[in-house]
C-alpha cells in the first residue's frame, strides 16, 4: 500500500474532536476525495499527511514508512501540495515557481529548466508564460500552474484542498479534466479534499464521506450512489443527483417486461397473426427451440404477405438489436433514442430471450423517481429538472 | 555665500563626513536590531505588543532629554550620540518589518511551508521579499528622522552640521545657522532618495491585480 492511515485521531487542546478513528489504505494511482460539511475533519485528515499537522494519536505510513520519523521538511518536499488560494509565491516568475521544488531539493539548473518547460506543457499553458509573474495570469491559469508545481518533483502523491472551489464552473471543469488526465495517465495518487459533491464524484475512484471527524462511508462513487450509507449520505448527495443517477446504476434486468410476445421460425404466418391479436401487439421476437433471439416480425412484414401458411423464418427480419440484461439503462436508453425503435429485446449471456425493453418501461422509470422525490423540491440542482419536475408536480395534483 | 564657502568650505565637507557617519551608524544598527527581532516577533504568539510598545515609548522620550541620559553612560562625543539616534531609529523599522512581515498572505506561507521550505527558507525566500517594500519604507523614514536629529548630537560633541547650526545661535549668525540647517535638509532629501531607489530594486516585480 502506497498510503495507510490506521487509527488517526485529532484532539484540540479545547477537547474538540477533530477526526475520531480515521482508517483508510490508499494504493498507487488512486483518486481518493474527502467530502463533507465544513468542520467534518476533511482537510485536517488531509493536513495530517504531510505533517502541517500532528495526529493525537494514530500512524500514517507511506510505502510502508511511519511519517512520523521521518524529517518532516523532506517528507514535504515528496508530497505535492495545492491549496485553494492557489499559494503562487507572488514575486517569482511562473519558472521559479515551478522550480520551487526542485530546486529545495538541489537539481542542477538544466534539469531544472527542462522540468519547468514540461511541466507548463502539461498545464497546456503556452511555453512563454514561464517569464510572466502569477499575477499577470488569471485564476484559472494560476491554479493549473499550481497543480503543475505540486507534481513538478515527480512527487507521487498530490494531496489538494478544495484546489478549484474559487473557480467559476468552466475553468473548474477544464481543470478537473487536467488532474483526472494526471491521474489516469500518469499514474499519480490523489487525495483531494472537496465539499462539491459532483467534483467527487466525477473524480474519484473512491470517496470518503466525513462527519464530524468520522469516516461515514468509503466506497466507490457507483456504490455510494447505489447504497447510500445512512440518510447523512443520502441528503450529502442530494435527491436530485440519485434520481440523475438511477439510469446508471439500475440495470435492464431490473426494469425489462418479462415474457415478451415470441413466436419460433417453423411456425406460419396464420400463428404469427393470432399470436399477435392475441397479446394486442404488433411485433413478434423470434426465438429458436434454445430460447435464443435470432429475429423478429413486424406486422409490416405481415400484411404484405397473402399466403398465412408461409412459413415465419421467409418473412422475420434478421437483423435485430439487443441488449443484455446486465448492462445498465443509461446506456440501453441511448440504443432506443439512437435506433428510434419502440422496444428492445432483452437477452441474457447465452444470447437467450429474457424480456423486453419498451419506450413505456423508460417512462415508468422517470415517473417512479420523480413521485417518490420529495414534493415540496422547490430548487432542482440543474435547469433541464425544472420542467420535469413541473411536470410531475402537475400530474401528481392531477392524481390526487 | 561665495564668501560662507571660501571660508568655511572645508570645515563644511567634514562636518557632513560626520553627520553621515554618525547617522549611517546609527541607522545600521538600527537595521541589524529591528529587522530580525521585527521577524521574530512575527514567529511569536506572544510578546509582540508588549515589545512594540516599548520602542514607542523610547519614540515619546525628547531628543534632548536622550542625549542627556546618554552622557553618564557614555561620556561625551560620538558614541552616546549614535546610541541615542539608533534607539530612535529602531521604532519605524521595528513596526514596519513587523507588519510587512504579517501582511505575507497565508496561503503563501502555507505555500511555502508545504512545499518543504524549512523555517529559514520560508522568511529568505518568502516572507522577506515580500515585505521588503514595506520594511524599505520603515527604513526610509528611519533615515530622514536620524538624519534630522543628528544635528543636535553635535550638543554632546558629536560634532556634524549641529556645530554650524549651534554656533550661529550663541552668535547670531544667520549664515551659519541656514549653512548647517540647509545642508541637513538637502542630505536627509538626498538619503531618502537613494534608499528609495533601493526600495524600488528590492520590491519584487510582480503586477498587482
């Protein structure tokens, strides 16, 4: 393990609590966000780690190493560190400052050099801002040459502070693209203190969840968004965001009709007619003798045709779409928007016919999510909700 | 006045060799003095108050009465009178390194600190050129009062322009008095000059936002 906090606590003097048994093993690569309200211990975890603070009790081991014998200003100097005013030392030039670093830690002058015109090209900032001064540059640009810094002495781990909570939301994102892409392709560890619920969850491999210097929830973002710990998580999240992330984390299985209308290839069209008029629809899937989907019948296909006694598998389309029954509703709600059909069938592994998938069920979902969300929601987080949520307000009165 | 400096042309180059002398002294030690202890008491939770209150004490007692007190200690002559002028130095560059230094940004600090900097590091490379404008100006108006208040070290036998300035008063020569009071005026316009050039290649080059 990279990282392993066990057993960390913070007392103050006055007998505030600020982290009560704080426990995480982080390995190389990892993107770990601490969320919470303000006062939940987040950043004092995080400030823990490179020892601006002292746990009361607890160990902090990096690659197996306790921190706590180690020379706190080298231990600093192999740990980058951004901070949310950003921290440019105002009278050095963007160079000096990316230099800071490796210059502490005595690289010659060239290699010095050749760092700071790599890393003002990982920024994606043009080579000739290294002359300029922190302040000739805006916000946005500022807090990418902070980031840079933070990695400019091949530090492994990154530990950040709300680095984009002063940021308007277009530069926060391009910047959040910027660490992701450090992280992803570089390899580097993160930890990152937020209290922007959807920075985490677009960022993080795995987010820890604080409270009032405890640990509430440690997982993954699906896993949070799918079971939520307790209703502190669930209210952390919001309402708004589960019901944006249901069609990601539910799958075809879990909405799908079962028993769809089918008919086998040998049988005639006279039975592919009666079946229809029978179960009220107007397409049949077609199944072999394994269950499997190999096509299906519209009723299109059907009224052209005289003779009932010919045979399905003359007439059935071959080429038919599916999806499996794992895979999740966002990504099969995008196959019947894009193919503009009514339904999708549903296989499992073995390619067998399970159910099916109807532009009705995808409406069922919605309405679900939308009633059982509070009533009075009088703010949706996003605009586009307005009108849905205006929608199913008006309906629910309809009801009622 | 071709006349004032035919005849007191040379006495007039000494007495500003020791005017200057007397106050660079002064000046320097004040310097040495209040700069680092201005920084300390910035790394101190305490004490602070207590320390800048006293050299403004020092500040409110008269000239004249300093210069006294100096004699027993120091007898007469240059020595008492740089010891004098140093205290009085030290009130402006003390306060201004003070606040200079508290006026770093802590995000800066933090900055510093976090990247690894040790405490040394973090004042050279930090904090210490960001509050030299402000230390610069402290020791700016050190100058121009040391400057000014070394004539009356000539009162104890310091000697400086004071000599010229004195000697017109007990013989009511007008000369004599504007002969040491200008000089005086044109030394301590031209030392602030010069360290104002200096607080301009000391302040860092930074565009303010």
């Amino acid at each position: 393990m990279l990282l392993e906090m066990s057993h960390l606590r913070k007392e103050y003097p006055n007998g505030k609590m600020a982290v009560d048994d704080f426990n995480l093993e982080v390995g190389r690569g990892e993107f770990i966000c601490f969320i919470g309200t303000s006062g939940s211990g987040k950043t004092t975890t995080m400030r823990m780690i490179n020892r601006m603070l002292h746990q009361t009790s607890g160990t902090i081991k990096i690659n197996g190493h306790d921190i706590a014998k180690m020379d706190p200003v080298k231990l600093r100097r192999s740990i980058g560190y951004v901070i949310q005013n950003i921290g440019l030392m105002p009278h050095m030039t963007i160079q000096e400052n990316i230099e800071l670093v490796p210059k502490l830690l005595g690289w010659s002058k060239e290699k010095r050099a050749q760092q700071a015109h790599k890393m003002i090209a990982l920024a994606q900032l043009p080579d000739e801002m290294l002359e300029r001064y922190p302040g000739e540059l805006s916000g946005g640009q500022q807090q990418r040459i902070g980031v840079v810094r933070a990695l400019a002495a091949d530090q492994e781990i990154i530990l950040m502070d709300e680095p984009f909570g002063a940021l308007d939301p277009i530069t926060r994102e391009s910047l959040q693209d910027l660490v992701k892409h450090l992280q992803e392709d570089l390899g580097k560890t993160f930890i990152f203190v937020t209290h922007d619920m959807d920075e985490a969850l677009s960022l993080a491999t795995r987010v820890v969840i604080m409270s009032q210097g405890k640990q509430v929830q440690v997982d993954t973002p699906e896993n949070i968004l799918r079971h939520p710990a307790n209703e502190f998580v669930t209210n952390l999240i919001g309402e708004e965001r589960l019901i944006r992330a249901q069609p990601n984390i539910l799958t075809v299985s879990q909405i799908m009709k079962r028993h769809p209308a089918t008919i086998q290839p040998e049988q005639t069209l006279a039975d592919a007619i009666d079946t229809m008029h029978e179960r009220r629809v107007d397409t049949l899937l077609v199944t072999d003798q394994d269950q499997k989907l190999v096509g299906y019948l519209d009723i299109d296909d059907v009224s052209r045709k005289t003779d009932v006694q010919t045979p399905v598998k003359q007439l059935m389309n071959h080429e038919v779409s599916y999806v499996q029954a794992k895979a999740l509703i966002g990504d099969s709600v995008q196959r019947l928007l894009k193919l503009g059909v009514k339904n999708i069938p549903v296989v499992n592994q073995e390619k067998q016919l399970v159910g099916i998938v109807t532009r009705t069920s995808l409406v069922d979902i919605v309405y679900d999510a939308l009633r059982g969300a509070p009533a009075t929601d009088e703010q949706p987080a996003s605009p586009i909700n307005v009108d849905i949520h205006a929608a199913a307000n008006h309906e629910g009165s309809a009801d009622a | 006045m071709i006349h004032f400096f035919t005849t007191y042309g040379s006495q007039l180059i000494a007495k500003i060799g020791q005017h200057l002398y007397i106050s660079a002294i002064a000046l320097l030690l004040g310097i040495i003095v209040a700069v680092p202890l201005g920084i300390l008491l910035t790394r101190m939770k305490h004490g602070a108050n207590f320390v800048i209150t006293l050299a403004g004490v020092l500040q409110t007692i008269p000239a004249m009465a300093l210069l006294a007190i100096m004699i027993p200690i120091f007898g007469i002559g240059s020595t008492p009178a740089i010891v004098a002028l140093f205290i009085y130095s030290l009130l402006p560059i003390l306060r201004n390194t003070y606040l200079g230094m508290r006026s770093v940004s802590p995000a800066v600090q933090d900055a510093a600190k976090g990247m690894g900097m040790t405490w040394w590091q973090a004042i050279i490379q930090a904090d210490l050129p960001l509050a030299a404008p402000v230390i610069m100006a402290g020791i700016r108006l050190s100058a121009t009062y040391v400057i000014a208040w070394a004539t009356l070290a000539s009162y104890i036998g310091a000697g400086g322009l004071g000599d010229f300035i004195f000697n017109g008063l007990n013989l009511y020569r007008s000369d004599l008095i504007l002969g040491g009071s200008i000089p005086v005026i044109l030394l301590a316009l031209l030392v602030d000059y010069l360290l104002g050039k200096v607080e301009a290649t000391v302040t860092p080059r930074q565009i303010l936002r």
